[in-house]
C-alpha cells in the first residue's frame, strides 16, 4: 500500500493556503478498499444522524442532518477526531451485521470474496491509522486531514 503523505501535493485543491497533511492513495487494491471504507464511513455517518434524530426507522432519516453530519465527520482535522472517526469505521467494518454483501460489475461477491475485501479494507484502515499517529507524532503541528479519490 502507497500513501503519500507530503504537504499539499494530494491536497484536493493544491492551494498554498492549504497546510494539512492529506493522504493521497495510489495503488489498486487500496482504492478498492477504500470504496469499502467509504461504505463503512457512510454507515457511521448514518447512525449518528438517526442517533441526532432520536430515530430507530432508516427510512424516516431527515437528509439535512445526514449531510450536516457528513461534512462535519470530513471536515474533521482534529487528530483524536479523526483517529476516533477511522477506529469507528474499522469497527464497523469488522461487524458482520453492518455491511454484509457487495459485488463488482461482473456480479455479486461470494462470503470469501467479500471477507476478503473487507479484510483488505481493514488493512487499509488500519494501516492510514498507523500513518496519522506517526505524522502527528510530538513535535510535529501538521493537522491531518484524509483525502481519498
């Protein structure tokens, strides 16, 4: 797995206002995995929202508090936050209740498949959480912030 963690040079915008660390990802396997990580950030997105609302019923979720929790959990440039925001998403991914089936274009994955991916999304998690605590490490004043595309 490559992630590029210079200053700015995955930033979205490339801005020299800009001065966040953002991680760029580069390789195959893990822009598949992330897709599952997305999927695992959707679902933590989701829960807080019908959490907010007071809600047990996904289908009364009031949008804008959806989008309003959305963008406050990717705009998050605290390190703790955004350590807890991706421990979450391991979480979930690891619950075998949450995300339980995917597939490609060519159809449907099998169980193993899909643990597999899974398994690779967790790596891949796992591993960008390692990557934020080294750079956050003391001494460093960079805030971090995710970039995945």
């Amino acid at each position: 797995m490559k992630i590029d963690t210079s200053i700015n040079n995955a930033s979205p915008t490339n801005s020299p206002s800009h001065h966040n660390r953002y991680f760029k990802i580069d390789d195959e396997n893990s822009i598949k995995s992330s897709f599952l990580a997305s999927s695992a950030e959707f679902a933590n997105a989701f829960k807080e929202a019908m959490a907010i609302q007071g809600i047990n019923d996904p289908s009364k979720i009031d949008k804008s508090i959806l989008s309003e929790v959305r963008a406050k959990r990717y705009e998050a440039d605290n390190p703790a936050e955004i350590e807890a925001i991706i421990q979450q998403n391991i979480a979930t991914l690891k619950d075998e209740h949450t995300i339980q089936q995917g597939g490609n274009y060519n159809g449907a994955y099998s169980k193993a498949e899909f643990q597999a991916r899974k398994n690779q999304a967790i790596d891949f998690l796992s591993q960008l959480l390692q990557d934020i605590t080294k750079t956050n490490a003391p001494g460093n004043s960079m805030s971090t912030s995710i970039y995945i595309k």
